[in-house]
C-alpha cells in the first residue's frame, strides 16, 4: 500500500508512520512542520520506503497513493488558536484538497476528527450520535468547527463522489512523540515536574478528561481503515480522570515535592469529556488496554530521554 499520512511528522502522525513503515508499508510523509517536529520521522529519512514532502495542505498537491490518512492539524488549543483563521483555513481547505485528490487517485481516505466536535458536552459518556454543543463564536470555535465542516466534507464527497471516508472521532492522546512544549495537560505536566517548577492547573482542576495511550490509539486507527465501517467512531480511552487527579499522579512518579499552581480556567474549555466506545468495540473489535498508570511512566521516561533534544 502507497499511503500518505497528512501530518506525518506529529504527535500521532509519526507514530502512524512508525507502525505503517515497521509493516512493512510504503510512506508520504506530508507536513509543513507548523506545530510537529524532523526529530520525529528522523530515524526514517533515509530509508527507501518513507518519503518526506514539506507541504501545506492549504494548497493542493498530486500524488498517486492508495490511503489518504488526514491527520494534518494544530490539535493543542495553545497552537491552533495562535493563528486560528489559518487553523479554520487549514481544517477546511485541507480536507477539501485531501478529499479532492483521494476523488481523483481513488484513494481510501481516513478523517482524524476529534471529540471536540462535541464542544462542551451535555451528556456522558459522548456517544457518535450526540450532535453536541458546541460555540461558534469562542476561541475553540476554529478547531471545533473546522473539525466539523471537515467530518461534512467527507460525508458529502461519500455520498456525492463516491469517496471512501473513514471518520475516526479522537479523544484526548498521550504518549512517546508528544512536543514536550506542545501546551497540552500531559506534556506541560510531566515537562514543569522535569524541571522542578510548579504544575499550571486551570481552574480548580475538577474537569475531566479521558487519556488514551498512543499505541491503542493507532491499533484503533488502522483497524478503521481497514473496515468497512466509515464511522463516525469514537477513539478513546473510556477511564475519566479530573486534571487535579493527573496532576497528582505525574507529581508522585517525578517529584512528590512539587506544587500546585492555579491559573483560570480558558473560555469554553469544556467541563468534561469520556467517550463511549460501544460503536469501535461492535464495528471495529477495538478497545483500549493500556491504562494511565503505565501509560504515564512510559511517556514520563520519553520525556526525561529527549529533554535536551528539544
Ligand atoms: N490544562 C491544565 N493545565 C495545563 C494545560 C491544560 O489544567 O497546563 C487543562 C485544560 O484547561 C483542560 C485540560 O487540562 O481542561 C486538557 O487540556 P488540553 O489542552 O490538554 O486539551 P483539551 O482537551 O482541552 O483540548
């Protein structure tokens, strides 16, 4: 299979592209390395199966591929509301050029859609056909919108083109390849305790999150790709935690010393957010096995490896 991952050189791009090439498979690496890393793919530049091409999907390219995986996207609130009409513009335009050359190719394309599509939710666990609640006027508004014209991109080039769509609903991922400066909850938190300084909670930490480690995650994502299911399916961890329990738990496998620091709660930051994997278990045969304990210590010793590479 010649498969192009859009994104390749992020957090769960590289990885997909580490398990793919490991698969023996063939690899376009597409990125515009906007919030992603070269340190990431670089055990792959030279090995003949994997190509890299600096692009920004923002304008459209041709190559003749099999498998669109479409992860390219700012995916922490810190970069994608930095400069967020170039994240509305990168979610809209992105997937309508992805969709159009996966039309012109006859390329199976995967959507990495995202929980946020169900902005600040009402009802737990999120199930596919929750249709959300969601503020088109805030500062998530870019990503979670542009996730959302994105997943109606891919439905209407199903239904309109022909184009086989697989729409796979992330929730919230952690794990080796993680940007140690990223912004999100999981590297911020073991990235402050590394360096002795206070961990930053918003708010008073009582919201909650479902972490899923990044090897079930990319299980879960080819395991959609090569179903016939098109989705929407949600990917997650269904364990909840508050960010005050993580906080706890980074801080007793680093430095049971360190404090607390607390900052406000973002706008709109959403209250809670536990994904049901009911659909990924029937359709895909898909759930997650690795819990936060381990998961976290994996990542933790990550970190503590390429701290002075960043
Ligand atoms: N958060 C926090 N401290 C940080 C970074 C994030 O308390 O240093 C909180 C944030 O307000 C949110 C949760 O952790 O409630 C997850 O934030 P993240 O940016 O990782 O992802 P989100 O799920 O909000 O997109």
């Amino acid at each position: 299979m010649r498969n192009l991952v859009t994104g390749g050189a992020g957090f769960i791009g590289s990885n997909l592209v580490e398990k793919l090439i490991k698969n023996g498979e063939y690899v376009i690496c597409l990125d515009n390395f906007s919030s992603s890393s070269k340190i990431n793919i670089k055990d792959w530049l030279n090995n003949p199966k994997f190509k890299l091409i600096e692009h920004d999907i923002i304008d459209p390219i041709e190559i003749e591929i099999d498998r669109i995986w479409h992860l390219a996207s700012p995916a922490s609130p810190l970069h994608y509301q930095a400069n967020p009409i170039k994240t509305s513009k990168t979610l809209f335009l992105g997937t309508y050029n992805m969709l159009g050359l996966a039309k012109r190719v006859g390329a199976r394309l995967l959507m990495a859609s995202s929980s946020e599509i169900y902005g600040n939710p009402e009802i737990s666990p999120q199930t596919e056909n929750y249709t959300g609640s969601v503020n088109t006027m805030g500062i998530r508004s870019c990503y979670d919108e542009g996730k959302r014209i994105a997943e109606t991109l891919c439905f209407d080039y199903n239904r309109k083109n022909s184009v086989e769509v697989r729409i796979a609903r992330i929730f919230n991922t952690y794990g080796p390849k993680m940007l140690p400066n990223d912004g999100r909850v999981v590297s911020n938190f073991i990235t402050q305790s590394l360096e002795k300084k206070p961990l930053t909670i918003y708010g008073n930490g009582s919201q909650t999150r479902s972490f899923c480690y990044i090897s079930d995650l990319i299980n879960g994502l080819i395991k959609l790709m090569n179903s016939n299911f098109i989705g929407p399916v949600n990917l997650g961890n269904p364990q909840e935690i508050s960010i005050k329990k993580l906080a706890e738990i980074i801080k007793s496998k680093i430095d049971n010393q360190l404090e607390f620091s607390y900052k406000s709660l973002p706008q709109d930051d959403p209250l809670m957010r536990l994904p049901s994997i009911e659909i990924a278990k029937k359709y895909l045969k898909w759930e997650p096995y690795i819990e936060i304990n381990e998961g976290l210590t994996k990542t933790i010793n990550y970190m503590k490896e390429v701290k002075n590479e960043f």
